[in-house]
C-alpha cells in the first residue's frame, strides 16, 4: 500500500499580503518573486514528495486573502486534507485574523470535526527585522486552539517551507491512520483519496 | 429549414486555382486546380467553374484594370481574391452579406498564410494533398461551431461574460502581462473551450491564433480524455508568419496603441516595449474596466510613459544608450538627435502614409467620419516605396532592436513596406468600394516567422506569440511556464464550475450587439442552430447588416415582416440588432403613428442597458 501515491489537497489561509504565494512558489519552483501581484480566487500547483515512506503528491492551493475575492476562494475549500493558516510576522493584524480565517474555514469546508482537523500555523517573513508578534505569542495562540504545529517561515530566504509542508503531510498521514483504525469498515469516507480507502479495504 | 440547413455551411464553393500551371492551349483545366471544395464535386465542374470564373475574373480585372474582388453567379455570390497566377473564388449562397463572404475568404486566406508561409513558397515545397489537407482543415475550422450570427458579423467566439466574473476577466489579463515581463513574449491571449477571455493581439490576430487551438483541442480530446500529467507536455509550439503590420503593431508599446486609436497620436513616445511591472495602480485601471474585456486588456498603465510627451522625451536617451546593438552616439546631444530621428521617423511614415492613402482616391471624409482614426492602428500602408517609406520603417526598426533581437531580418524586409491595415473599418471601407481592391490584399505583404507557443491546462489554453528563439532559450521558457502555471490552474478551476451555467432563457427580446472594434458579439440567442423564432432575427440582421456596411450614412433602421419587427442601430464602433418577442404587432399595413414598431427604439434603449448595451 505503501507504494501508492496519494493526492493530498491543503489550503493556505491567510489575509492578503502576507505571503502565501511566494510561500508555494518557494516550496515548488523554489523561486521567489518579491513583485508578485495579488492573488485573484485561486491558483494551485502539484508537488511530489516522500514522507515516511509515504508517496504523495500535494496539491497546493493558494488563495486570495483580500475580503474582495471571499466568494471566489471559498467554494475551493471543500475537499482539503489539511489547512495552513499563514500571517506575517511583521503584522499583527493578519496574525489577530488568524481565528477569522479558521472559521471561515470550517464553515465553507464544512469541516464535520473541527475539532479533529489538521490546521498548521505558519509565521511568514522571518527574514523582517521588525517584528510584531512574537514567537511567544504565535505559540500560545496555537497551543489554545487545538496544539496546532507552528513553523516560523521565510519564503524569501526558504527558511522552514520545506519542513512546514512535509509536516502537513505527516498530521494528514496520521490522521488517516487514526481514522483508519477508529472508523468501522463499513463506512466509506467519499472525501477522502485513494490511498486511504484502499487501505480500508485491506 | 432547408435555407438553415445551408446556412450554417456557410461555404458552397471553395478554390484555389494556379493559372501558371494552364499555360499552353493543351493544358487541361484540372492542373491548375490546387484546392477545390466540395472535394467530392465531380472534376469536370470543377474544371467549369473554375475556368469560367478565372477567365471572368481577369477579363474584368483587364477591362477595368483593377483586380476582381466579387462575382455574382446564379444564385451563388463569389468573393474573389487574385495574387500573381493564383486565383481563390469563394462561394456563398446569395442571402449571405456580401460583406461576410469577402470576410470569409480572407480569413481563409490569411490563416493559410499565418500557419504555412507565403502560398507559392508553400506548394514548392509541399505537395498539393499535404495542402489540400490543410485549406479543408481551416475551412471547416471557420465553418464549425459559432452561430449563425458569429458568420454574419465574422466576429470572435468569446467567452459570455454574463456568467464570468469580471475578476477572471482581470485574472487572465494579468497572466498575459505576467508572461510579457520576458522580452521575448510579443503577446498572448487565453482561450477557453475554443472561446475567447481576454487578449493583447488584434481580433484577426486572435483568430488566427484560435484555428490551431481548436485543433490542438480536438486532438487532445481524441486519446481517452485529456491527460492529467502536469509536466511540460502541455506545452507544444508552431512556427507561424507574421505580416508586418501586425508584427509592427505587436511591438509598439501599450500606449502607443492607445493613443492610436485617439485622434492625436503621440507621436514622440519612444518605440520600446515597456514591461509591465504589476503594481497597485494597474490593478485599479484595469479592474475598473474589468467588466468590459476588451481595450482594457491592452491599456495598461506605464507611468513614464504616461507622462506628458517632455518626460518621455527626456527618459528615452538611457534605453537608447543602453541598447547594444546601436552604434555609440557620435554627435554632442546624443539623446536628442537620436530622439529626434525616431520622431522625424514616425513622421515620415505617416506623411508617405497619407500620400497612399489619399492616392488611393478615398477623401479626407472617412477618417473624420470615422473619427478615432482607425487607419493608424493599421500601422500606415505605404506604398511599396523605395523612398521616404522604406527608409522610415528602417529607422523605427533600428530604434526597436534592443527589445527585437530579429532586427536584421526585419529591417530588410522593412524596405518594402507594405503594411496591411488591421480593424475593422478596414472592412467597412472595403464595403464601400467592394471592387476596387489595391488596397487591402491577403497574403500580399512580407511575413515573418515567429513562433505560437500553447501552454493547455485541460479545456484552458495559455497562447502566446514568441520569438523564435524562445523556444532554445530555457531559462525563458521556465520563467513563463512557472509564471503562469498556478495562474492556469486555478483559472482553469474556476472557468469550469461556472461555465456549467444553463444558457440564459430567451426572455421577451432578442438583441445582438456587435463591438466592430473587438470584433466581439454579445447576443441572447441559444447560439446553436437557431429555433423557428430565431430565423427571422438572424436573417434581418444579417440584412440590415449589410445595409449598414454598404451605406455608411445609414444609422438607424427597421425592418418588418407581417409578424415580426427588428429595429438596428450602429454607430462607428457597434451594431445592435433588437425584436421584440410576443404581443401581436399591431401593423395596420400602412405605417401609423401607433405602429407599434415604433416603439423598439425606445424599448431596445432601455432593455439592454442591463446586458451592458448603452444606446442612448
């Protein structure tokens, strides 16, 4: 089973501006454009990796995070296996949103456990020298809601991407396994990818 | 339902037909004959029709020395189009404008040209069936799948943007800008499903462009559904040809275009291509006219540009000075003498400009009339000059050579200068001297290659026309393909959950509008082939349309049957065509003031303002 790849759909959130498109491009053309223009919907890229011994290939979609464009990106949510909220560590404002985004989330995903959900917490623009929220803060705001993993990245310098998103991969691959044990044979997950009900049927 | 039937092929005959072939009395007809449609019409008709009409083409043409553009036979009606020995002869059914058959050739013509190269080169090193092939393709590409009023109008198949968000719109303008930051993209346009989102090159230029999409498509569609792999494979390539006008017309900077289309162009704005950096101001210009896919795409802000003529004037020098492939200046004031050549260049060209065109007996009353004189976008027509013209069109290339590295090439073919003119009141000028030809000839100027690069994203297509050496260039390629990948993708995303929209029902009216300027059609009919109701609207305004190309003073008018009335208006840019449904027109026979006829002025004015059409 092991050798099967797997689609894995995850989400950047985000208010606008704080860099979740330069984060993809980072992670998949390892390229950085500082004169990107907003994001309009959505966009994604596919990006093969190994995990553990897992092939997967993660499909990577980036959002707009100016309210403007909320009807175009929302409908995208469905489907997603792990959503990383993203601010900008040199703007405490997109950091304040971070809950807004969570919600906004759940509700057009319509997540059925939020509770459960793989949320990863992305501090983007390490590379700043101003900062406006601390890694203290970042932390505890994580902690309280739901022990989410934090990663304080750079897709300017490329510092943490790389390691965010495989981590994504690994709470998805774990939650899988934990469903895979917890949930009755008798039920299909329709959402869910091949990789996952084959291991069902095993 | 016969007539319908005939209608939507649009084409009854079609030939190409090579008289250095039929040289000697012996000579049998059918050797001349390279292309003929049907293919399956019996050889000796073939050899008929096309020896009667060859022969009565260049007797007229010898009569009243001015080559043959239309021939009325039976109940066919003939556009005819002559270079050298070869003769085309298109064929349609009388009811169709004439005006659309001339099109239609044209098109034909001019997509044979674009895709193979100039047509004699083409059958010395082809043979005729690899060609035949080919005219059939791009015959039947013209033929196939738009609306009876697509032919009438031979607009562009765009996509409807009632069920588009104006932000795709902007979206897709902005993957083309995005791809324009590498010099050696000229332009793009993106396609959807065969259909047109946005595009930076003219409507002839789209259309040309489109023929080798749908058929890229229509491959792609063949083995088991199109592939999901998200590898370069999408992309494919093909060397096209490119006039010179509308090679000229690519490289000429944004705003240059847009002052084109102003009465006063702007004549000292420096012959460059600028690069689009995306910034907050372009996003406000353009997402203001985002609704509107048209100009807006092309109209793109560059603030030094924008500036008043004495910015620009005095920003020209560094571009100049750091351009490579110009000598290092000798004189003292170098920034201005080289300024003032390229000036002194543009002027030249427009003075041997007007000297062909008021040569060619049209008075100064068109280009008033027409008021946004068109005739510079199509990028002067000068006449064949050895003079003024050749020497001009040197210089402007000279000063393009940092941004074209092709420029040899193009300065020796810039010598003969004959620049076909693009938009579309060409074509109504055309209608105005249907037979006077000389001015406006298929494949008649010099072309030069470039390349069509596709990148398709299943039903989406990314269509960009590139340098040649593009394709050797990776470090280009990658920069575009990486650029505009997750841009297509998502777009893609989009386009096909809302396109699954059910077309809008008919409602109590019927309207078409046609924007002459981006070739575009807006209409509320199903498009397919038209239902009982549909029929009468198609065919009085495909009357009322040829009316309007043939009289140029004629802006309104209303045309009636005992049960139905169709009211049109036109103006330099549009055409709007409106009937309204249902209600027993109350028509006594003899035109009264409470005929209720009268009244679609008013009732068009107010319905399509909701469908973005502004009458009044």
């Amino acid at each position: 089973m092991t050798t099967k790849t797997s689609l894995l759909k995850v989400i950047l959130l985000g208010d606008g501006g704080v860099g979740k498109s330069s984060i993809m491009n980072r992670y998949v053309t390892n390229k950085f454009d500082a004169h990107l223009f907003h994001t309009i919907g959505v966009e994604f890229l596919n990006k093969d990796l190994e995990v553990d011994g897992h092939q997967v290939t993660l499909q990577i979609w980036d959002t707009a995070g100016q309210e403007r464009f909320r009807s175009l990106r929302t409908p995208f949510y469905r489907g997603s296996d792990c959503c990383l909220l993203t601010f900008s560590v040199d703007d405490n404002q997109s950091f304040l949103n971070l809950g807004n985004w969570k919600k906004e989330f759940i509700y057009y995903a319509d997540v059925k456990e939020p509770e459960k959900f793989p949320f990863v917490v992305l501090g983007n623009k390490l590379d700043v020298t101003e900062r406006q929220v601390s890694t203290e803060e970042a932390q505890q705001w994580c902690k309280e809601n739901g022990d989410y993993p934090y990663y304080e990245t750079s897709a300017k310098d490329s510092t943490n991407v790389a390691i965010a998103f495989e981590e994504a991969v690994r709470r998805v691959l774990a939650m899988d396994e934990r469903t895979d044990h917890l949930i009755p044979t008798d039920t299909v997950k329709l959402h869910r990818k091949p990789r996952s009900a084959a291991t069902c049927c095993s | 339902v016969s007539v319908m039937a005939e209608q939507s092929r649009r084409c009854s005959y079609f030939f190409l037909y090579d008289a250095s072939k039929v040289t000697g009395e012996s000579d049998p007809t059918r050797d001349g004959i390279c292309y003929f449609y049907p293919e399956e019409t019996p050889i000796d008709k073939q050899e008929l029709l096309c020896g009667q009409l060859a022969g009565v083409g260049r007797c007229v043409s010898e009569l009243s020395s001015s080559p043959v553009r239309f021939l009325r036979l039976h109940r066919n009606k003939y556009a005819i189009r002559m270079k050298d020995d070869f003769f085309w002869a298109l064929g349609c059914s009388a009811e169709v404008p004439t005006i659309s058959v001339c099109e239609l050739l044209d098109q034909l013509i001019n997509i044979f040209c674009f895709y193979n190269g100039s047509v004699r080169q083409s059958y010395q090193m082809n043979t005729r069936e690899t060609l035949a092939a080919r005219w059939a393709r791009y015959l039947s590409n013209l033929q196939s799948a738009s609306s009876e009023l697509h032919h009438i109008f031979s607009s562009l198949k765009t996509i409807d943007s009632t069920n588009v968000d104006p932000l795709l719109l902007l979206k897709a303008a902005l993957i083309l800008q995005a791809c324009q930051r590498c010099p050696l993209v000229l332009a793009g346009c993106v396609l959807f499903r065969g259909r047109v989102l946005s595009t930076q090159m003219s409507p002839q230029l789209t259309m040309k462009v489109m023929v080798h999409e749908s058929e890229t498509y229509t491959k792609s569609q063949r083995p088991n559904g199109p592939s999901s792999s998200s590898s370069l494979s999408a992309v494919s390539s093909t060397t096209v040809f490119l006039t010179l006008s509308e090679l000229q017309y690519l490289q000429s900077p944004p705003v240059d275009k847009l002052s084109r289309s102003h009465s006063t162009p702007q004549k000292d704005a420096p012959p460059k291509k600028t690069r689009l950096s995306r910034t907050l101001s372009d996003m406000a210009s353009t997402e203001s006219d985002s609704s509107d896919p048209g100009p807006s795409q092309r109209i793109s802000f560059s603030p030094w540009l924008s500036d008043s003529d004495n910015s620009s004037f005095s920003l020209a020098p560094p571009q100049i000075i750091a351009d490579p492939q110009s000598p290092p200046p000798q004189s003292p004031v170098p920034p201005l003498s080289n300024g003032k050549n390229s000036r002194e260049a543009e002027e030249a060209l427009k003075d041997s400009f007007y000297q062909s065109f008021h040569s060619n007996g049209d008075g100064d009353g068109f280009i008033h009339n027409n008021g946004d004189s068109s005739v510079f976008e199509g990028n002067s027509h000068f006449s064949g000059g050895e003079g003024d013209g050749g020497t001009a069109c040197g210089n402007v290339f000279d000063l393009q050579g940092a941004e074209s590295h092709d420029d040899e090439a193009m300065v020796g073919d810039g010598g003969v200068g004959c620049g076909r003119a693009q938009g579309r009141h060409k074509a109504q000028q055309r209608d105005l001297a249907p037979c006077s030809g000389a001015f406006e000839y298929p494949g008649e100027s010099p072309l030069v290659p470039m390349t069509l690069y596709l990148h398709r994203v299943k039903g989406l297509v990314l269509a960009l026309l590139v340098e040649p050496h593009f394709l050797s260039d990776t470090a280009s390629m990658e920069e575009v393909y990486h650029s505009s990948l997750a841009s297509l993708n998502g777009l893609e995303a989009h386009l096909r959950t809302i396109s699954s929209g059910a077309p809008g029902t008919p409602g109590p009216y019927i309207f078409a509008h046609f924007d002459c300027i981006q070739s575009t059609l807006t209409t509320n009919l199903s498009g397919g082939p038209g239902g009982a109701l549909e029929h009468p609207f198609v065919r009085a305004t495909s009357l009322l349309h040829l009316h309007f190309c043939n009289t140029e003073t004629l802006q309104e008018a209303i045309i009636r049957s005992a049960g139905a009335a169709v009211y049109g208006t036109r103006s330099v840019a549009q055409e709007t065509y409106f009937q309204q449904q249902g209600g027993s027109l109350r028509n006594s026979g003899i035109p009264n003031h409470q005929d209720s006829a009268f009244l679609l002025p008013s009732k068009a004015r107010h319905r399509l303002l909701k469908h973005g059409v502004n009458l009044l």
